[in-house]
C-alpha cells in the first residue's frame, strides 16, 4: 500500500510539472456574482470549480412545491450529489396544470459559467468552447446527450441570463435574437441558466421517465477555442428516489485495479525509457 501511495504522488507530482491545471471541486459554494436568472433565486449549493480563472458552478434544485410554486430547496448532500424524490411536479392552484406534464419532473438542475470570475484573464464567454453532458441513463451506466450549450451553432441563440462581476441578483439580461445574444457574449463573461431534463429529449433522441429512480450525471466542460484542451469542468450526480442500481463490487473492484493498472503501466514504461 504505501508502494501504490508513493506511486500515485510521483503520478501528481509528474503532471503538475508538466503543466497541467488541476481543478479543485468544492461544495455548497456560492458562484460568481450572483444568480442571475429569476426572481428571488438564492445563491448557494453550487458544485463549484474554479481554474484558469473559470468558474463553472452546477446544482440540483427542486423546481416546484405543492403549489406549483419554484423554491430556493437545493437538497444538497456535500458532496456533488442532490437527492429528491421521483414523481411528477404537481398540478398548480385550483387544479391548473401550469407545471405538471408527463415528463416533468419535480426537480431541475441550475449551471453557472463565468469566464472571467477573478478578473485575471479578461476573457469573454465567446473566447471558448463548451461542452454540456447530460446523462438519461436512470441506472449506475451513463448515457449523455453532449452538446455546447453557449456557442451559437444548431441553436442560434439561447435565453441564457448573461452579465458580468457586478451584475446583481436576478439583473442577467436575455437575448431575443441571435445578434443581440453574439454581441452579449463577446462582452460579458458570465452565463447561467435552470433546466429540464424534458427539455431535450426531442433533440437528444432520449427518453426521460421523472417517476423511475435514477442516478443522473451532469457535468460542464469550457475548452479552448483553437486546440479543445479541457480548461474547467463541473459535475453533479441527482439521486432521484432510491437511486439507480449501483455497481456490484466486484464491478468496483475491477474498476479499481484496472485504474490502478493504468498508473503502474505509466511508469513501468517511463522507467524503461529511462534507462
């Protein structure tokens, strides 16, 4: 054991020497000014990374109560996992069903990037690339719909709440049209918004059942522009109901060794070359 510990410093020690950035995630954070997007949304129980003066924040969020009102309950679990209950949201006063559906579920998850959060670098939300990963595969495996979730592509525009460090509560400004949302993305650094899974089940080819327990992995990625080099990245895991089926242990243990494989194998080769 304390071979395999020495091992995996040297591993560290090796990486950080060739300059790689190492994100450090913490938890039940706020992000960088503040929630932009709302009325009366708080700050808090972020998933949060911040590298190369990137901020990306991710949370779960129970989007509706009883009376098919939002609410600041964030049911974070200190450790990048929220948990809620599956079902579908509840019918509004009087009956309405102004957030009930067959796909919607009771709760949501926020995401939050700010490219600039330090002001050390000075970049702009257009500087980079994104990446969103968006896992429907209730069980233990991943199935994620991948896509940018900023850049104007396929979508040439989105409703993102846009703005910068001193933006206030719920101050983020919406584009209604793809020029206005370029323009706001080459002058400000921070964009964030709250989403449905239901929202992109269409696009994705996927399908999403609130009422099955499940685990569901989110994560959010900027990269460089010109070369794809992951510069930050965020993720979560909703633990809907009981959760999905988790690995058996001997699936973990295979899993284990097999990491472990992968570092003695980099420096049995490394010390070949060496000599």
């Amino acid at each position: 054991m304390k071979r395999l510990i020495t091992v995996v410093s040297a591993l560290v020690l090796v990486l950080a020497a060739s300059g790689v950035a190492f994100a450090v995630t913490q938890f039940d954070q706020n992000v960088t000014p503040e929630v932009l997007f709302g009325t009366g949304v708080t700050n808090g129980s972020f998933t949060r990374d911040q590298t190369n003066s990137i901020e990306i924040g991710l949370r779960g969020k129970l989007r509706y109560d009883s009376t098919c009102q939002p609410q600041n309950t964030f049911n974070s679990n200190g450790d990048g996992t929220y948990t809620f209950i599956a079902g579908v949201a509840p019918d509004g006063p009087g009956g309405s069903a102004d957030c009930s559906s067959s796909n919607t579920a009771v709760w949501s998850f926020e995401w939050s990037v700010n490219t600039d959060y330090n002001n050390g670098s000075g970049k702009k939300l257009a500087d980079y690339k994104y990446e969103i990963g968006i896992d429907y595969d209730p069980s233990a495996n991943k199935d994620y719909c991948k896509f940018d979730h900023i850049t104007p592509g396929a979508v040439p525009f989105w409703d993102h709440s846009i703005g910068n460090n001193s933006t206030p509560n719920g101050g983020g400004t919406e584009a209604g049209d793809p020029g206005t949302y370029a323009t706001l993305l080459a002058n400000n650094n921070v964009a964030q918004n709250s989403w449905q899974y239901k929202f992109f089940t269409t696009a994705c080819g996927k399908v999403f059942n609130p009422n099955v327990d499940g685990t569901y992995d989110v994560y959010v990625r900027v990269l460089d522009k010109n070369t794809n080099v992951e510069l930050s990245r965020s993720s979560i895991q909703i633990i809907a109901g009981a959760g999905g089926v988790p690995m058996s242990g001997t699936a973990s243990l295979i899993a284990l060794f097999a990491g472990l494989a992968l570092v003695v194998s980099f420096f049995s080769v490394r010390r070949l070359r060496t000599a």
